[in-house]
C-alpha cells in the first residue's frame, strides 16, 4: 500500500531532521546538516556536505571528499569491506552512479537494509557496475521516476558529440557542452576516447575531477585547460566542456562564435532544451531510468520499498498498484546543482 514511511522503533533506518539515521549504529546517511558520524555514498554536493565530525565512504571516493569538502576525517574501506558501529554491521556496495559511489548495506541481527543512494545501471566506464544486494528493506532514489524516461547508449550519444563538434568545425564555431564537473564530465571524456579527436578544453572547475579520475586509472581523452592557452588560440571546431554555471558568463567570451549543448537525463525532454535555450540536448544520465528502476526493485527481493528524492508519486503509484509495501522519505537530495 501507499504510505508516507513513519519512523518505527524496529526501522533501522528513519528520518531525522539531519536526514536518514541508523539509530542502533548512531550513524547518518549522507546528512544535509552537520553530525558527529557520517556514512557517504558518493561525492556530489547534495549528498557529501561539510561540517561532519567524522566521514566513512569507499576508498575511491576519499580523494573526491577531500578534493570538494577539503581536508576531513575519513575512514576509508573498499567495496564490500564490513565494518560495525555500535550494533549495526555496515558495508558498502558499488552503486554505479559515479566513481566511489556506493549503496550502503545495514544489517541489524537478521534485519538488512539497503540505502542505494544514486544509483545507474547503464555501462560506465568511469565507475564499478551496480551491483544487487539482496535485503529486507530498499531505499531508492527516483530522479527519473517516469516511464518517459529511457536512456540510449552512451557510446552512441559520444558519436553524437563528436558529430556536432565537427558541424561547429565546418561552422567555425566552438562547440561548449555543459556537463556536471563530477562524473558526467569524466563519463562523456571515457566515451569520447575511442574518437581520439582531442584534445578536449576544460573549465576550471573540472580539471580537478578530471584529475582524480586519471590518477585512478581512468581511460580519459586527452584533456588541456581553458586557462592555458594563449590569449588568441582559436577555439572554431573544438569541444569546450563547462559546468552549467558557466552558461551566460562572461567567461564565454573568450571563444566568439560558438554553439551551446547540454548532456544530462533531462535532455531526454526537448521542451527542457528549449527553456533552457541550448542548441543541442544529449540524453547521458547518471541515474536509472523508469525500468531500470523497476528492475532494480524486483532484484533486490525487498519486501518493503522506501522512495525518495525525484518523482516518487509515479514510482509510488505504480508499485502500489502491484501490492508493494512502499512509501516514502521526504530527503534534501538532489536540490543542489552538480
């Protein structure tokens, strides 16, 4: 049935003012306010914040806490590595989403739930695949939560980049793609590898993600910055990638006649192209989309789904209708901009 999920004393997981916490671990999820114990699934900024007394998070995703958050307290494990707190026995499990990324496993006596995070199960080069784990009790996200939302291949949306750069390069246009500066960015340079036609001019804000990709051992194109060439180089039929803030600076100055994409899930809809004002959407997501989501659910064998974040009606609805126990947390995930 439908229902806002309530706080029980036998749930080991419940919504705090802080966000979701284990009382019989004392420990948050991804808080958005400070606390004195945190457990991280990954590094974007809705779900990884300052202010935390203590972090936990994979080992690949370390170097992305202290890169965003500066120098903090993190106890580092890998994947499927348990660890207890107090009477909860932890681990973490690859979500897929982005590097380190992970869904995190709580077991309490014979009880075990699983908080995915964000979570995709698309093929990334960038990341560890989703892995299933089997539990009682499923917390999932649902940005993409309509069946509107399908994804295409990715290696297909790459070719579809390079397309559009080299019109721009007949054009003598520069061709800037925004993209999130952590994880997107790093999938769409893995995917355009294979084109090895770069190198591809970065923002900034993403060359120290892109960084830390490499040194992780990433396959990346060849990437230069922005800010290292000189003041004349002509940017005509070069790729540009560029965080969505950087639309309508001034910093886009420097490359005259251009054209403007956007790569994100929320291309899929052209009617957000178009508000936005960009000339070409690509549809890459770092999320599942409506039936991976429902595929994922089934998987896991859960008999009680907990959605948050995203279009949870639909979600809800539709698992409703087929005898889910299912309900949601009302979570501060996926209100900032990455």
């Amino acid at each position: 049935m439908r229902e806002r999920a309530r706080n029980s004393m036998s749930d080991l997981i419940v919504l705090r003012p802080q966000g979701l916490y284990c009382p019989a671990g004392d420990f948050f999820i991804d808080p958005w306010k400070p606390v004195e114990r945190a457990v991280i699934t990954h590094g974007h900024s809705d779900h990884a914040r300052e202010g935390m007394g203590e972090y936990f998070a994979t080992r690949q995703c370390e170097p992305i806490l202290q890169w965003r958050l500066g120098d903090q307290d993190v106890t580092a494990l890998e994947y499927g590595e348990k660890f207890q707190l107090n009477d909860a026995i932890i681990s973490f499990h690859s979500a897929g989403h982005v590097l380190g990324s992970a869904q995190l496993r709580v077991q309490v006596g014979d009880e075990v739930w699983v908080a995915s995070g964000d979570y995709k199960r698309q093929h990334d080069p960038t990341c560890a695949p989703f892995e299933v784990v089997e539990c009682d009790t499923f917390i999932t996200e649902a940005t993409f939560g309509l069946p509107i939302y399908h994804w295409p291949l990715t290696a297909d949306v790459a070719g579809d980049i390079e397309a559009w750069r080299a019109e721009c390069e007949v054009r003598g246009e520069a061709a800037i793609l925004y993209a999130y500066a952590l994880g997107k960015a790093q999938r769409i340079l893995a995917e355009l590898k294979p084109f090895a036609n770069g190198p591809v001019y970065l923002h900034g804000a993403m060359d120290a993600g892109v960084a830390i990709y490499r040194e992780a051992g990433i396959g990346l194109i060849e990437t230069e910055r922005v800010a290292d060439q000189v003041n004349d180089f002509s940017f005509a039929g070069k790729l540009i990638l560029a965080p969505p803030s950087a639309a309508g600076t001034t910093w886009l100055r420097r490359f005259g006649k251009a054209q403007h994409g956007f790569a994100s899930g929320w291309m899929q809809v052209r009617g957000n192209r178009r508000r936005r004002n960009y000339d070409r959407g690509f549809v890459v997501s770092d999320h599942a989309d409506w039936n991976d989501l429902l595929t994922t659910i089934a998987e896991t064998k859960a008999k009680r789904v907990i959605a948050t974040h995203g279009n949870t009606d639909a979600l809800v609805k539709h698992l409703s209708a087929k005898g889910v126990n299912v309900g949601t947390f009302t979570t501060s995930f996926g209100e900032v901009d990455e």
